[in-house]
C-alpha cells in the first residue's frame, strides 16, 4: 500500500500540455472569492453555490493564494469521474504549478503543489493537507460514508472548505452565492404526474429530435428497456468505456439514458432534461436539484429544460422544486440589488 513521502521526489508530476485558460469572474463570485480568502486559515467554510455558480472559478484565486504561501492543498471529490476532468481544468488556471490527480488505477504520482483526488484516496495523505477541499460532499459514495469521513478528517491538519449546492452543515461559516455568472435564474421542473409517464416522455421526446437529451432513469435495469426502445446509448456506473460515450453524445448532440452517475460534475451546453419516475426513492431532493442544475449552464445559455415525468408525487420531488424556487428568489434579490447600485 503506498503513501506520499515527502522525500520521494520520483512521485513529482510533469505538467501536461494544457491550454491555458484566462479567468474572469463576476462580481458576486470575487465577492465570494475574496471572503474565502479572508477566512480559510482562520475557520473552516461552507460555500453554498447554486448549480452552475462556478464554484470550481471562484476557488482559483484561493488556491493561489494557499499555494503561494508554499501550503498543501488538497481537494477531493467523491467519484473519480470528475477527477480527470477537474484536474486539467484548474491545471489550465494555475499553469505554475504542479496538479497531481490520485483516484483508483492512477496511484503512481501522489506529490504536486495541488492533489485533486477521490475521497478514497485520502488515506495516503496522512496529516498532510493544511487545506482541503471537499467538493460536493454530499454525493455517493462519500455521502453517509463513516470511513471515508474519516479518511477525510485524518488527512486535513488546518481547515476544510465544503462546495456544494445541496449540502448542510452546522457550525461552519456559510457563503452564499446564489446566482450564476449567466446572470440566469435556476430552471424550475415542470412536473408531470400521469398514469402512465412513459408515453408522455415518448411524446415530448419527438419535439426534441436533434436536441441534446439527457434522460435519467433510476435503475440499470429500466435504463435499458428504454435505451433500447429509444434506440440511444446508455451510460451507467458500470460502463468501462464512459469518456467514449459521452464523447459521442457531445460530438452527434442526441439522447442518452443515464443513471443519476450524471446528476454532478458533468457540463453540457443548450441541453433538456427528462427524469423518468422521479418519485422513485433512488432520487432524493439534493439528487433532483443537481439533475435540474445540468440545465442552463454557461455564460449564455440559449435554451433547455427540465421534466419531471411521474405516476405520484414524492416528498423528495415536490421539495426539490420548492428549493429552487427559493434559491431564484434570492437570486432575484442579488439582481434587483446590482440594478439599483448600477442606477
């Protein structure tokens, strides 16, 4: 079993060649930005940012500013899908220093100035991180996962920075960043109860030929009756060949059936979003609003939406709704804000 070893300079990473990205933020995420900064070193924070917030720009100055101070940062992600893709995406940004991504499979270089990795892989940094990011801590499998949070607790010797858009946590200072850089307000599911929901989504899925569709499902097994009625790709956890298909999916722009292996991490622009039995207790109220949240994204957004497709309303589904509800109230309340300091 391996762990770092500061004096194992064979573990160093080699910087890929990554195009550099130039970062521009809003007003409300250097906002944001620059009250995490005030207090990382001083307490542990909760940033609570809505779908599509930008949480992973927001945190770019941060890291510059812990890294410059020659301190080890760590952040961690429940599913090594999003690893991969997070670690050249802040690797663009921070272009003088090392990211390292650890996840399983991929434990041959453990040291970098920045080590993005799953949750699982907190193990091998003992004592190590003087910050460390949790990103979206309420995901499978960290969520509820008593080893795993303790992996987490032994590998930070500072304080923890927690993103997410459907986490709670006491006792943590709480930031909020309630609208995203688009400027847009939160799609709100339209919801559709019926006797027989699969004949309404066949029915809204004709008015979507040539659209990029993501349909949910909440198990493998009804994920491919309808994958093969549909006649489209299917993407599950069990899938060992998940960068192809959504490689495709984003190259042809068509439909997918996806377990809710889909509802983080990934970005799609002018995409829907259907929801197949969404009262099924494999949905939960944070599951639904991430799922919603895949909707809209970028900076200009041109269209998409969210269904909810049921044969009853659950808690979890009819709460969900009333989240987002609540978060585009204060979102609004951020946008009269701007518009009366602007006049």
């Amino acid at each position: 079993m391996q762990y770092f070893n500061l004096e194992d300079e064979s573990s160093l990473p080699h910087k890929n060649a990554i195009e550099k990205r130039s970062l521009k933020l809003t007003n409300i995420q250097q906002r944001a930005s620059n009250q995490i900064i005030d207090r990382i070193l001083k307490q542990s924070i909760f940033v609570d940012a809505v779908c599509g917030a930008g949480k992973t720009e927001i945190c770019i100055p941060v890291l510059r500013y812990l890294l410059e101070k020659g301190l080890n940062v760590g952040w961690a992600i429940p599913r090594r899908e999003v690893v991969i893709e997070l670690a050249e995406r802040i690797q663009s940004y921070l272009e003088d220093y090392h990211v390292t991504a650890v996840f399983g499979g991929c434990v041959d270089k453990l040291a970098g100035d920045l080590i993005i990795c799953t949750t699982h892989q907190l193990f091998r940094y003992p004592q190590y991180f003087d910050v460390l990011i949790l990103d979206e801590p309420d995901a499978f499998p960290f969520v509820n996962d008593a080893l795993l949070l303790r992996f987490a607790k032994l590998a930070c010797r500072g304080t923890f920075l927690y993103l997410s858009a459907t986490y709670d946590v006491d006792h943590v200072h709480r930031i909020v960043v309630p609208l995203r850089p688009s400027g847009k307000l939160l799609p709100v599911p339209t919801v559709k109860c019926r006797y027989f929901p699969i004949i309404t989504l066949l029915q809204d899925l004709m008015n979507l030929k040539g659209e990029m569709v993501l349909i949910f499902v909440p198990t493998m097994k009804i994920g491919k009756g309808i994958s093969r009625l549909l006649r489209c790709a299917l993407i599950t956890s069990e899938c060992v060949d998940k960068e192809s298909i959504l490689s495709t999916f984003r190259e042809k722009r068509n439909w997918i059936v996806c377990t809710t292996i889909l509802e983080r991490g990934v970005t799609f622009e002018n995409c829907y979003v259907c929801v197949y039995e969404a009262h099924h207790r494999v949905f939960s109220e944070s599951s639904l609003v991430q799922i919603a949240g895949r909707v809209m994204r970028g900076m200009k957004p041109l269209k998409g939406t969210v269904v909810f497709y049921c044969r009853e309303y659950s808690t979890s589904l009819l709460s969900c709704v009333d989240r987002i509800k609540i978060a585009n109230d204060a979102a609004r309340g951020v946008l009269n804000q701007s518009m009366q300091e602007k006049a």
